[in-house]
C-alpha cells in the first residue's frame, strides 16, 4: 500500500505509484515470495475524510467501502503467486 508522507494534513498525500513499485521491488529481492507470481491486482477502495488523519491499516478481505465515503481513494497493489520454489521475481521491471 502507498505510504502516507503528510500525516497531520488536511489532504492527504501518498507516494507516487513508481515509489511504491520501488518499494514493493526491493522487498521481493531481499525477501522474495515463497513462489511463483500469477497475478498482479490493484484494488481501490474510498476512504473518510476522518480515516486519512492517522495510520490507516486496511484488510483487504475485511474492507467494506461505503457510497457516502468518496472524498478521498486509496489504491494498493495485491500479488497472487502459487506456492513453489522462490523464483526472485519482480514486478513491472
């Protein structure tokens, strides 16, 4: 997920897409996946404005997005991979 890199604003500000692919790149080479990549997901999901003023933890399985809720979106990045032998893949290089 994007890290938050104004805490305590009004509006919140989040890494650029190429800054998490970065980021999400060089964790795959120092702890790569325990398998084979099979599918790259991005999922988008409408925040409160009141759930952007601090640490935002979502669970992607357990996240329920509400219609009234459309002032700010967050977008985060999902890896589907089949168990198998580490392959050090990365993603989008």
């Amino acid at each position: 997920m994007p890290s938050h890199v104004n805490r305590g604003h009004k509006r919140p500000r989040f890494e650029s897409l190429q800054q998490t692919m970065d980021k999400l790149n060089d964790k795959l080479r120092e702890f790569p996946l325990p398998g084979r990549v099979v599918g790259v997901d991005t999922v988008t999901i409408k925040l409160a404005p009141e759930d952007c003023s601090g640490q935002i933890e979502v669970d992607p399985l357990e996240t329920m997005c509400m219609d009234e809720y459309n002032t700010h979106q967050l977008s985060f990045i999902r890896l589907f991979y089949v168990k198998d032998r580490p392959r050090f893949e990365t993603i989008g290089e």
